[in-house]
C-alpha cells in the first residue's frame, strides 16, 4: 500500500498552488488548523497549454478533447475523478464519487512486487435522507483494470467510466459499485472544459496535463440496499495525467489541503482551496463565470471553519462547516456536509495503520454579487491527524 496523499486521487487540487506559487491569504484559525489548496481554472477548451518555466521542453502544449479523455499509456500517473450532487423524485437528496487512477513505477516503490502499475478505485455514495455514508478504496493488478487510448473507457475494480456516442459530446456513463449500494449514471457536459493552471503545469520532479468539466448534466439510478432509486443532478469530473517519480502528490513542505469545487444557483464554478505548508498558509480561487468568461486567479479566500467531527474509525478530527468568502467576487457563502461522516477509510492495513481521507458532499448557502444563491460543493480534506492503529 502507499500513503495516501499519493492514491487520494481528488488531491489533484494540489496542482493549482504551484501556478499560483506562495501567495498568502487571510485564513482564520480554530482548534482545528484547516488545510487550504487552491485548483485555478483557465481557458476553455480545446485551448494550448501555456509552458510554465521549469517543465521540459518538447513535451506538448496543447490538450484536445475528446482524445485527451482516453488514457495516455506514456505516461506513469493518471486518474478520472467524478463527483456529483444528485435526488430523486420524493426530494431526497445524494452524493457519489467514483474516480479511478493508475500509479506506475510501483517496483521503484515496493521491490518485489510482481507488477509495476497499480489501480486504485475510491467509490462512495452519500443517502442524505438517511444519514448514510457508503465507501470502499480498491487496489488491483493490471489483471483486473483496463483503460483505452482510443476513448474514454477505464475501469477497476467495481468502478467503470466509458464515453456514450459521440466522443465529442462529452458524455460518459459512470458506475460505481461498493457494499451495500451501487450507481449507474450518465453525466454530459454542459459547458467548455477548462484547462487547470494553464494546463500543462511543473509537478514536483515531472509534470502534469489537467482540465476539468465543472459542468455535468446527470441523470440514471442508485441502488441503495434493495432500493433502485432514480436520479437526476450535477457533476464534477477531473482528469489529470502526466509523469513524476515521487510517490507523494504533495509538493515538498505541504502538510494537508482543504478544496472546495462550488457549483452555485446562478451558474458560477469556483474552484477553490487553501494548502498549509511548513512556511504557512498559501491559496487562492479561479472562477468560471455564468458567461463562461474567467475570472484571473484570485487570492483573497478565507475559509473560517464553524465545527469540527471527529472519525470514530480513525479518532482524526477534521473542520465540519466552513465560512466561505472572496471579497474580489462578493462571495458569501456557509458550507455544511450533508452528512458529518464522509471519510473514506482503506479495508487494508500496513504495520497496523490504515489510511483515511474525507470526500464529502456539501451544500452551499449565502450571497454572490448581492444576490442569495445557493448550490453544492464536494469538499476534500487531506492530511488531517495520523492514521488510526487498526488491527489487520
């Protein structure tokens, strides 16, 4: 097994704070010291990839959808990440994540071990209604994973994505399966992808491709228990590839992240966090407004914690409900789980410790420009406390 920061796969977050480098930010603190990281949005798609200085040259500049959704066998990181706010006909709401990823250079990591890529799965469902948390991380062999150059087809474990028609129309069937509830969902983009720090972006001792659909119309079925339930909503949906050597996602001297991908009521997607560093605090937000223009990297984000949760599986205590404003876009807004357990925790366990983050599904409430919007975020903790000792 490998740390966590390395397979929390919605930790791509981390990407931005090295495009937007140390800029500090207001951040008020609590018992509770939260994390902070900032994902910035840029131009939409197809665009070129600008060429930050220290990435090596000849690599290519551009990202092009739809080929660029398929998998890029070259290279040794890659994952989908989709998350989505979803209900059904009674009013009842959801949440879901299904994301896949594929880590290469895992004999470097682990000699011995009888293959060199690993596939991960984290799949979860949130039943608000119900007050219910459904989770399972998976780790698998290239025997039991695939992906394709072609299109958008990969699949893991009890996780599959695959494009529907039409590459071009960026419609992708999502199905994610773990104990005791399942989704089948078709999520379709709604509006231009949009290419994360540029794009193309230095990443510890490599580099990385990224761009991200904030957008996604969705509609199909949970089943929870013996339930089938029908469902419509929005989704979120990361893609990032590219090839580093380190096994940790985090650059050096990052302690934890705190990310927040708002979908707002009045058409607004705000990507936003704030990471905590040996050397303080850095972040900052990038807008997508309803006229798809976007806003330049902003840095005036504070996120003030209201609470905080405690795991009773691995006793760590995140924030739970934040204060969110940037000044720059009058934002105003609070943010509350829909359910205060959302930490995925790993079956498994190495020298009795299991690895634990927290993916949760929010809702969104306040003012933007002086008018009351509402919407949903998925909000990422990552590096909170220490693994929990779990016996094996």
């Amino acid at each position: 097994m490998f740390p966590r920061s390395l397979n929390a796969c919605a930790g791509v977050a981390l990407v931005g704070a090295l495009v937007l480098g140390p800029s500090h930010i207001s951040s008020q603190r609590s018992p509770v010291t939260p994390t902070r990281l900032a994902r910035v949005v840029s131009t939409p798609m197809p665009a070129r990839a600008s060429h930050p200085p220290g990435l090596p040259r000849g690599l290519r500049r551009s990202i092009v959808l739809p080929a660029d959704a398929a998998a890029h066998t070259r290279e040794n990181r890659e994952w989908w990440y989709v998350v989505g706010h979803l209900s059904d006909s009674a009013g009842h709401t959801y949440g879901f994540e299904t994301t896949i990823a594929k880590v290469g250079g895992i004999q470097q990591i682990i000699p011995g071990s009888p293959y060199d890529t690993d596939y991960h799965t984290d799949v979860s469902i949130t039943d608000d209604h119900a007050g219910r948390f459904y989770q399972q991380m998976s780790f698998m062999g290239p025997n039991d994973a695939g992906l394709s150059t072609r299109t958008l087809d990969a699949h893991a474990g009890g996780a599959r994505i695959t494009t529907i028609g039409d590459p071009r129309k960026l419609m992708y069937r999502v199905q994610g399966s773990v104990p005791g509830a399942s989704s089948d969902l078709v999520v379709s983009s709604t509006r231009p992808a949009l290419l994360v720090g540029g794009g193309l972006i230095p990443w510890g001792d490599g580099y990385t491709y990224y761009y991200t659909l904030t957008s996604l119309r969705t509609q199909g079925t949970l089943t929870i228990g013996s339930r089938r339930i029908p469902v419509h909503g929005i989704a979120w949906m990361d893609h990032q590839w590219g090839k580093w050597a380190s096994v940790d996602v985090r650059p050096a001297g990052v302690t934890d992240w705190e990310w927040m991908g708002m979908q707002l009521s009045d058409g607004t997607g705000i990507n936003m966090a704030v990471q905590n560093t040996i050397h303080g605090a850095f972040g900052g937000a990038s807008a997508l407004l309803p006229n798809n223009r976007q806003a330049p990297v902003i840095r005036d984000v504070t996120m003030t914690p209201l609470g905080q949760w405690r795991s009773p599986t691995t006793h760590t205590v995140y924030p739970s409900g934040w204060h969110v404003r940037v000044p720059s876009l009058k934002l105003d807004v609070i943010v509350r789980p829909t359910v205060k357990d959302q930490e995925l925790v790993d079956s498994w366990s190495v020298m009795g410790y299991r690895t634990a983050y927290y993916e949760g599904n929010c809702t969104v409430s306040g003012t933007h420009a002086g008018h009351h919007v509402s919407g949903a975020t998925y909000t990422e903790l990552i590096g909170y406390g220490v693994p929990s000792q779990q016996p094996g």
